[in-house]
C-alpha cells in the first residue's frame, strides 16, 4: 500500500461516505495500484478549469461503460479549501470512487508542504509503495491524456491483474466488499460451463451410439 498514508483515515467519495481506517482496507484501495494524489481548492480558477479534464480522465480509464476492468489507478483527494462545506460541494459533482481526507486532518496542510504546492492544482503521480512517479501530472494529463496512465503503470511495476484472475478464486484474499458476488457469479458462470460440457458429451454419445447402430443394421441387411 502507500505508506504515505499508514495509520490514516481516508473516506470515499459515495452516498455513505464510507471510512477506510484499518490498516486491511487501505491495503485492499491502495495495493498494486497507481496513486493519483490530487491538491487543489473548488475556488481557485485553475482548479475549476482542470476539474473536468481530470474527472473524465479518471471516468475514463475506471468505469466499465469504457473500459472492461477498472485500470489499477486509485485517485485521492486532498482538499486546500477554507471549508468543508466548500470541499463538499466539489466533491458531490467529482465520481464516487475518489478518495479523500478529512476535511478536519491537518496531514493535509502537510502534504500541502512536502509537495510544494504553490499554483494548485498538483496531480502527484504515486507508485503503491509511496515514492513518486511524476511531481505534476496535470500538464501531462491535459496533453496526453489517458495514454499516460500506461507510461505510470510501467514505472510502477504493477503485477498484471489477468495474472491475478487465472488464480483460484476461492484461494484469493478478497479486495472489497464486491469480491464475494463476483466469486458467485464467476462460479456460476463455471458451473454452468460444466454442465453444457456434460450435455455436449452426452449428445455426442447418443450420437455416436446411433450411428453405429444404423450402420450394424446395415452390414445385417
């Protein structure tokens, strides 16, 4: 996971504003992923410009209207706001699968500090153990793209999930809180697979069965 956030509370972006605060959970978010560390504030006119780049850029490499699986980029949200209420509404038009601070941790300010931020936004580019890819990834991402995201996963050396997913899933820790309904459905989906294997060999077998009965009539007559 990233260490820059060990022992830290992050929320997601949904309807319950779910709490990852152990240590198991921020792994399941963080592990074998690209980490886009985003500081920026709803009021800065920059920001407002980038916004929009940047939540279709995210849309468009994690959501399955576009792509098959989710790309291994996770995207958390440090807000330089004077208000919560101002982070808030920001984040209520931002995907609901970004992460973010709480409003109320001061690590913010120090991330604020050891990033050197001074013309927000900054998009830090982050491999899953914390050290950094890219400082400033906003131009990169305004230029290239989604295209990028394939220069970051190379330099982070991220194990390919395809490798993953050959695994036995029952011998697989789960991830989320999804994991156990895509467990279900990948064995019914086996299961099925099995059972139209059987039926296919029991066609072939009363096929075969047949043929040689009529060619025995045949040789009789």
């Amino acid at each position: 996971m990233a260490a820059i956030f060990t022992n830290k509370t992050l929320i997601v972006n949904n309807k319950d504003k779910d709490k990852l605060e152990l240590e198991r959970e921020l792994i399941r978010a963080l592990e074998n992923k690209v980490m886009l560390l985003i500081l920026g504030s709803s009021e800065c006119p920059r920001c407002q410009e980038f916004a929009p780049i940047l939540k279709e850029f995210f849309v468009r490499l994690t959501d399955e209207f576009y792509v098959e699986r989710a790309s291994q980029l996770v995207l958390v949200f440090v807000s330089l706001d004077e208000s919560e209420e101002k982070q808030d509404k920001f984040l209520n038009t931002m995907p609901k699968r970004w992460l973010f601070l709480p409003f109320q941790d001061e690590f913010r300010r120090e991330l604020e500090l050891r990033f050197s931020v001074k013309n927000p936004p900054v998009v830090v580019v982050l491999k899953p153990n914390g050290e950094v890819i890219a400082a400033n990834a906003v131009e990169e991402i305004k230029q290239v793209g989604t295209a990028c995201f394939k220069n970051w996963q190379e330099a982070a050396d991220l194990v390919e999930r395809n490798f993953l997913l050959a695994q036995d899933f029952d011998n697989v820790a789960l991830r989320s809180i999804t994991d156990p309904i895509h467990q279900f459905k990948y064995k019914l989906a086996k299961e099925k697979r099995r059972k139209r294997t059987k039926e296919d060999d029991d066609d072939d077998d009363d096929f075969y069965s047949q043929f040689c009965f009529h060619i025995n009539l045949q040789f009789l007559f």
